[in-house]
C-alpha cells in the first residue's frame, strides 16, 4: 500500500481531529474519558496548525489514516525539546490505519524535518508508558529514552521522553 506524508489541509482539521481524539479514547489514554479537558486539545488541529505542521498520513484512495504534529525549535508546541531540538506531538493513527505503517512513516516525516533544519541536533517526544506501540516504533527508529527530562503534566501522569540524535557520531 502507498503511504503519502503531508502537511493537513484546512478540510482535515475535523477529520484529524476526531481520529486522534478516538485513538486517544480507544487505547484508554485518557483518564477522564469522554470528559476529559484534554480532549478540546486534540480535536483543536487548527489551533495546532498556526504554531506548528500538522501532517497527515494519507492511503492511494486519498483517505486520512492519521497525523502528527510537528514543532520546530521555539513553538509553543514543544514542552521538552531543548533549544536544538524539534519535537512532535499528539501522533495518532485511526483504526482503520493501524498495522499499515503509517505511524511510523508519520514519525520518519518529522526526523526528516528535523534534520533539514539547521542547528536541530535532535527530535524529541513525550508518551504515556501505556503507549507500546508507539514506543517499538520509536526504538526501530533510533530514539533512545531521556528518563531525565521524563515530567507530568498532570498530577498521576508521569510521560516518558525520547530524544532520536542527528547529528552523526564522529568517526572513529
């Protein structure tokens, strides 16, 4: 199946927005359910896209499987990147699009952004420990932990942070 990564378009916000607020939902990652204030947050693509890119994984039939959001250095979206790192956030992949690859193609877009980024030394990420797949996707990738940047956002929510390194290690 072809996989085609790109930046959403103002017509996917809602649709975006729904896929990652169910996947939020559906993998029980959010404790207070359907009322959850984090929901508002993840529906809120457009408020995502005007400080950030919002991509898309999309199939050939033109149907949105999921997205992501990333954050270069110094948007308000990033809550662990250090003044050389980009981050993502909010990655999510719909039911429908899950075992496909698209969430791995979604995490591979933003390292590629990342690097095409001068002084972006790395691309960092927080994830509920509840997250496993996500979490084999980051570490085939190449993403290694930084349990000491791992925070709550929320009391009873400790995220855990990766950091995936761009810069290539000195020959030797």
């Amino acid at each position: 199946m072809d996989l085609t990564i790109r930046r959403a378009e103002t017509e996917e916000y809602a649709l975006l927005g729904e896929i990652t607020a169910q996947a939020y939902l559906g993998d029980g990652l959010l404790g207070g359910g359907e009322g959850d204030p984090y929901l508002d947050r993840l529906r809120d693509v457009a408020g995502r896209a005007a400080v950030a890119e919002v991509l898309v994984a999309v199939d050939d039939t033109g149907a949105v499987l999921g997205g992501v959001t990333y954050a270069p250095p110094g948007s308000p979206m990033c809550d662990v990147a250090a003044a050389d790192e980009a981050e993502f956030r909010m990655l999510a992949v719909g039911k429908a699009g899950r075992g496909r690859g698209a969430g791995e193609a979604l995490v591979r877009a933003c390292a590629d952004r990342a690097r095409a980024t001068d002084g972006v030394t790395g691309l960092a990420l927080s994830t509920q420990p509840a997250m496993t797949g996500a979490h084999r996707i980051y570490h085939r990738l190449g993403f290694a932990r930084t349990p000491e940047r791992d925070w709550s956002p929320v009391p009873g929510l400790t995220l855990l942070t990766y950091r995936l390194d761009l810069v290539p290690a000195p020959a030797g």
